[in-house]
C-alpha cells in the first residue's frame, strides 16, 4: 500500500484496528519486508509521561508492534505465534520520533518452536532508547 497516496497511514491504521491496544500509540508502518520492518512512533501528549518523554509502556508496545509485524509477514502460511516474554533495557529518554527496527531470525516451519526476536528503538539522532527482545512461541495454526 506504500504508492497508494496515504497507504502507510491506512495500512497502520488497519493494523491498529486489528489489534485495538496496539493501535492506541499511533504508530506508523514504514516498511515491511520478509523477516524485517521498520515502524515510527511521534512524540504527541497521548505518548507522553510526567516527565515529557514518551512513556515506558508506549516504548514497549511499539516494541512489540515492530517486532510482531516482522515476524508475522514471514511466517509460513500454516503458522501462527504468541509473544511468550519480554525483555526491555530503557537505555535513554525517549524524546521526538521514535523509530523501531527489527530483523527476525529466517522461520522455516510451523513447528513448535521459541524464537529470541530482537527489536532496536532509536530516536531521531539514531541513538538507541530502547533494546528490546520478545520471547516468541511459534506452532502450527490450530484446525
């Protein structure tokens, strides 16, 4: 949807609406690829904390939106996935736009099977704010 004028946006959005929580930060998906995706998050009020930078648990869940979007669109067509755990290391306040990145490890079947996936938050002088690594159990879509 990216040469449809807008289409990031609308393609975010129907993400957001697919998972509800998820699209309560906003995000925008800016590139989507086999075992890769990159996604922004603006620094708005609605993100925010007390102490003017964009909250822990906003970081997180873009965390987990850039990490499940890279690793959903390469799943094999009968497989499926839960995110099983999460580990965060807060390394900067996070300030102005937030870019997630991530690159998944090659998934090659429906089996059962836990995968480490890494995702990077920087902010817009390309500093790291978040590293981030979510525990995900990948098995077989159930019938």
């Amino acid at each position: 949807m990216e040469r449809v004028p807008g289409g990031k946006r609308l393609y975010s959005r129907l993400v957001g609406q697919m998972a509800p929580y998820t699209g309560s930060i906003a995000a925008v998906v800016q590139e989507l690829g086999d075992g890769y995706s990159r996604v922004t998050l603006s620094d708005r009020r609605a993100v925010r904390n007390h102490l003017s930078c964009i909250h822990a648990v906003a970081l997180a869940n873009l965390v987990e939106l850039t990490g499940n979007l890279a690793l959903g669109y390469s799943l094999p067509d009968d497989a499926r996935f839960i995110v099983a755990g999460m580990n965060l290391d807060y390394i900067k306040k996070a300030r102005g736009p937030i870019t997630g990145e991530c690159r998944t490890p090659p998934i090659e079947s429906s089996a059962r099977q836990e995968y480490e996936v890494n995702v990077t938050l920087r902010d817009e002088g390309g500093d790291i704010v978040v590293e981030g690594m979510l525990r995900t159990l990948v098995g077989p879509k159930q019938g």
